[in-house]
C-alpha cells in the first residue's frame, strides 16, 4: 500500500490509500469521539466532488490529525 495526504475543506486531513495498481482503496480520517482514525470510504467521493480539496505532507496530516484528535502522540502514518 502507498498513501496521499489530503486536506479536505481547509479542515479534514484524509489519508488515501493506493494498491499496488494505483488503485484507491480506501481513506482515513480522524474521529473525534473514538479519539483515532477510521476507515471512511465515503471520503473517496468527498475529495473527487470538492473545490477545496489540497494535497498535504504525511507530516501535516499527522500535525492536523493529532490537533484533532486532542492529543500531541504520534498518528500512524503507515
């Protein structure tokens, strides 16, 4: 699996994933009630259809995630 980073509306870091095809396969974002990341494929379609849509570093998509997600510890990124 390979990742993208992207910032959705200025403020949802999602994180794609790709197949070894190219393939997207899936996406994660953080939650704030479950205090993690989840799958959310529905962001996929979010990020085709958007205006406000920019690609971020894994490193500012862990910053925004964990600022989400109230907590300074590390998010997975791989």
């Amino acid at each position: 699996m390979t990742y993208q980073y992207f910032l959705l509306g200025d403020t949802v870091p999602v994180r794609v994933a790709f197949n070894a095809k190219g393939q997207r396969m899936g996406a994660e974002v953080p939650n704030c009630d479950k205090g993690t990341l989840v799958q959310d494929a529905t962001y996929l379609s979010r990020l085709e259809h958007s205006f406000e849509v920019e690609e971020i570093t894994p490193e500012q998509f862990r910053e925004r995630a964990e600022a989400m997600l109230g907590r300074s510890e590390n998010v997975a990124l791989n």
